[in-house]
C-alpha cells in the first residue's frame, strides 16, 4: 500500500528539483521560456511524468522538446540527488496542453456570451405573437 501523502509530496519535490534544474543547468539554446507546471510519480516512483508548457510557437515548442529530451539524463540525476529514493525514477517530459484547452474554454465563453447578448437585443425588441390580452374577458 503507497501513503498517497508521500506520493504528492514527492511529486512536489520532483517538479520543484526538476524546475531548478532546468533554469540553472539546462544550457541548451533550443531551450525555450520553458515552465515546469506539474509532476506525477506512479505509486512504486520508479517512473516520473513531467509536465511543461514554453511561451512560444510550434517551432519553439519542438525546439524546447528536443532539449529537455536531451537533457534528460542531467535532470534525472538531480532528482535523484534531490529527493533520496532508493531508485531512482525515469523521466517523461509531456507537453502540458492546459494553457490551450484554457484559451479554447475562453474563446467558447466569449462565442457564447455575444449570442447571449444577441438574444437579448433580440427580446427587448420583441412584440409578442396575437394579441395584447390574450384572455377571455365576461361582456
């Protein structure tokens, strides 16, 4: 049985270990403004998913994937320095796809908020259908 504390807790440390070293030993120039957003350890934490997001293109996203690949190795070594395991875990770099699904979330927000306001236009210009009082009224 895995203590779930432990595994976040090494999960935070893993992203954190794993943010240094990419900002101060990561020399790559294909390296971009990249950001370490999350880490997940499987419960044995013999594998490690990082994830990561760049400011930039395509281009500058396959640029900063290929030197975070190539450093791989260098990061792995400090995460183990890091956080003590007895073995120490593989690394997987994952582009993380938040930030786009976020601007599409946004972009859908917006396409709905100026339909909402279409209808509302609409309505207050609106006459209803037959007439005015549309109830039986005794003579």
């Amino acid at each position: 049985m895995v203590d779930d504390a432990r595994l976040r807790r090494m999960s935070v440390r893993v992203r954190e270990v794993a943010a240094q070293a990419v900002e101060h030993h990561v020399k790559d120039p294909r390296l971009g403004m990249v950001t370490i957003t999350d880490a997940r350890l499987t419960p044995d934490f013999r594998e490690a998913t990082v994830f990561w997001t760049v400011w930039g293109d395509d281009t500058v996203r396959a640029d900063s994937a290929a030197a975070l690949e190539a450093s791989k190795g260098m990061i792995r070594t400090a995460i183990g320095r890091a956080t003590g395991l007895k073995h120490t875990p593989s690394v997987t770099f994952v582009l993380d796809a938040v930030p786009e699904n976020a601007k599409h979330i946004e972009d859908v927000l917006e396409r709905a908020r100026a339909a909402d306001e279409r209808v509302h236009e609409l309505a207050e210009r609106a006459v209803p259908a037959g007439d005015p009082n549309p109830y039986r009224e005794a003579e």
